[in-house]
C-alpha cells in the first residue's frame, strides 16, 4: 500500500496529470479571489459611527477571510478535479495497466453525484480541523478517524466501479476494509496539510486505481 502511495504521489506532477493539476489549482485561485474581493466590496457598504471601527472591521474581515478562504482551498479543488476524476483513473489504467484495459467512464449523473459527494466529505474534513483548532481536548485522531473512513470509502468505490457494478464494488471495499481504511488514512493525511491538500482529489484517485488493481486480483466477479 506504501508503495502504491508513493507511487500516485509521483505521478500527481508528471506531464500527463500535469494539465488537470494546473487547471485545477488555476480554477481554485480565480474563485479564491473573487471570494476575497466580494467580500471587501461587502464590508466597503457597512457604514460605522467611528473611523477606528471601520478599520477595525476591515482588519478583523481581511484575517477571517484569510482562515476561512484557507478552510475552502481543498473543497473547491475537489470540485473541479471531480470533472477530471474519470480522466485521471484512464490515464493511470493505460499507463500502469494496459493489460486489463481501461475501466468504463461513470455515468454522467452518478458522477455528477459522486462529486457532489466528494466535496461534503471534504467539507467535513475541514470542518473537524477547525474545530480541533477551536475547541479545546479534541485530539486529532477524530479528524484522521473521520476522514480516513469517508475518503477511503468514497474513493475505493469510485475506482472500482470503472470495472464492476456498484453492489460487487461496495463489497471488495467491505471485504477489503481494513487495508481501505488505511488507504483513506493516507489520503486524510495530505489533506491534512496546507497546500499539499490541494492535490488531494488527483492523488487519492491515482493511489485508489492502484489499491484497486491491488486488491481485486482475488476476488471473485
């Protein structure tokens, strides 16, 4: 399983994934700034009845767009990549696994779905690490426990069901849930940490497409 994870960090920056990456990232900031200066244009329009506390306003809504803009990189990234998620499992198949052939593109709407689905968790994700930063005695484990079971859930099935219907992937990743989890462990692990989450969604489809192709080899169809 280490080895697959490094193998899918590595390949997260060479030229063929190189693309969707920078597409993604590109996306992620245009929207983080037009964020920033909505809210500076919002703030602009509340009228106080003293100079020290517009600026005071302003500096408090600079830092807590700053944290809170912060908290929403991974999410937004998790959208966008969530359009290059099929593209990503076909480059990694081809490359890695030309033997078995690609896997079938999900359905339009499932993915749509799946996206959606991936964006929560990685909302949650967030969530629980600013809570842990607020809220004193949370121990870190919640957000590594939480995560590590979602993630590696949600991208388990994904990969598996380019090959499988979604009842025989549900029950690879249920026979298989112990090393899953710790796969999600991993992927909770990157998005634990400041910038390196941005690459999140295009790393944990890449380490999940080489769990899969890992793991099935055993398992009746």
């Amino acid at each position: 399983m280490l080895a697959a994870a490094s193998c899918a960090l590595t390949q997260v920056f060479q030229p063929e994934f190189r693309s969707i990456l920078w597409k993604s990232l590109g996306f992620t900031i245009l929207l983080l700034i037009l964020v920033w200066f909505g809210l500076e244009w919002a703030v602009s329009f509340v009228e106080l009845p003293y100079p020290w506390l517009t600026t005071a306003l302003s500096i408090l809504t600079g830092i807590g767009a700053f944290i809170g803009l912060g908290f929403l990189v991974a999410p937004i990234t998790s959208i966008f990549a969530g359009f290059y998620q099929d593209d990503v499992a076909e480059i990694v198949e081809q490359k890695d696994y030309p033997q078995d052939g690609p896997g079938r593109a999900l359905p339009l709407g499932q993915s749509i779905v799946l996206m959606l689905k991936f964006f929560g968790i990685v909302v949650l994700g967030n969530v629980v690490a600013l809570m842990l930063l607020l809220v004193p005695g949370i121990n870190i484990a919640a957000f590594f426990l939480v995560n590590g079971y979602l993630l590696g859930r949600e991208f388990f099935e994904f990969a598996a069901m380019r090959f499988m219907p979604p009842d025989q992937a549900k029950a690879l990743r249920r026979a298989r849930g112990g090393t899953v989890f710790l796969a999600g462990l991993v992927i909770a692990g990157v998005l634990a940490v400041p910038i390196l989450n941005l690459i999140t969604p295009i790393f944990a489809t890449i380490f999940m497409v080489h769990l899969y192709k890992r793991v099935a080899q055993n398992f009746p169809m």
